[in-house]
C-alpha cells in the first residue's frame, strides 16, 4: 500500500529535501522533492494531490498559513500537512496549526521520525479516524489539539507550562496528587525557571 503514497517535500537541498525523499522511498512511498518556492508548491500540490505534504514554515512568495488555508479549501482533497521549521516559535505553531497543518516539527529531528508521523498522520485520516484515535506514542499532537481548539494562544508564557504538565500527568498520574511539590518542580527544571513562575 505504501508504495502509492505520494509525498511532496517542499525544500530540494541535498542536506533536508532530497535525505528526507531517500528515507520516505526506503519505506516504500513514492517521493519527490520541489524548489521552496510558494506558488511552485501550492501549484503542485493542487494538481498533482500528493498524499502527504511536508513543507517548510518559511516559504518565499506565499506565506505558508496562505497555502494551508487554499489546500484545505480545496473540495475533496485532505492531505496530510507537516510543517517543519528550525527555530521554536509557540506563535509560528499556532498559526499553522489554526490555518489547518497537522502537525508541527521542529529541527533537527531524525528522519525516521518525519516519515512515521506522516504515514501515522495518513493513515488516520484514511481510516476516517479523529482525534480521539490516536495513540498514546501521538500524545503531544493530541494535547496541542485539544489546547488550540479551547482557545488557549499560543504566545503567552504559560502554553508551554501547561502543555509540558498535561503531557507529564499521562505519563505520570502522581503528577496530579502533588502539583505544588512535584509538577510544578518539575516543570520549572524543564524550562529552566522557577516553580512559582510556573504556578503563575
């Protein structure tokens, strides 16, 4: 099945673009690599409907949240989105994610990673499944979700506290039985701060 997978990878550098084609290949998809140029990959994607689209949060002559926004306007075509970008920016992360990406990656990363996102990410969507379906492996994806759909932004200080927070009490149930000595502690060594900012 995997073999009919299509994958565009907006970035043709030897270094990302073409390294990441090599790995998507090695898994079975058919992969190929385009000019990081906006209106060549928004072009491209409208005719020729890849299944996956990785593309970088930076793109010359369109502005990514633009190309996310007319893809997912288009009828009868959902491809799978994943945003890549070299620098952390929670304000970069919430406007693609609120244009319609699925999913927000930011380098370096091992390529292995991308191409099991993506066919995750894929797979899911073939299979009509939401949200409420994805594993536990999926769980920062679900968590960022869940707070961007609440209404939550992601520029102020305490998204990242409260998103690492979530994260740690699936993980550790306990976390919630002893916030103030435990939590918070914990999030502040994470962030390099202190437990009353995180409380804050």
């Amino acid at each position: 099945m995997s073999q009919s997978i299509r994958v565009l990878i907006g970035d043709d550098t030897l270094d990302l673009g073409i390294s990441w084609a090599t790995e998507f290949k090695e898994a079975g998809m058919y992969a190929i690599t385009r000019p990081k140029q906006g209106k060549l990959l928004l072009d491209y994607i409208l005719t020729e409907k890849p299944a996956i689209a990785v593309l970088d949060a930076k793109t010359p002559g369109i502005d990514i949240c633009d190309i996310i926004k007319t893809v997912r306007n288009s009828n009868d075509y959902n491809p799978a989105i994943i945003i890549t970008a070299n620098y952390d920016s929670a304000k970069v992360e919430f406007e693609v994610m609120d244009a319609g990406a699925d999913y927000y990656m930011i380098r370096p990363f091992e390529t292995k990673t991308l191409v099991s996102k993506a066919l995750s990410i894929y797979n899911d969507k073939i299979n009509g499944r939401g949200i409420s379906s994805v594993d536990e492996n999926d769980i920062e994806c679900v968590v960022t979700e869940i707070i961007h759909q609440i209404g939550i932004p992601a520029h102020i200080k305490g998204y990242h506290y409260l998103r690492t927070a979530i994260i740690m009490s699936v993980d550790d149930p306990e976390m919630i039985n002893s916030v103030t000595k435990l939590m918070y502690p914990t999030v502040a060594r994470a962030y390099d701060t202190t437990p009353s900012r995180v409380e804050r």
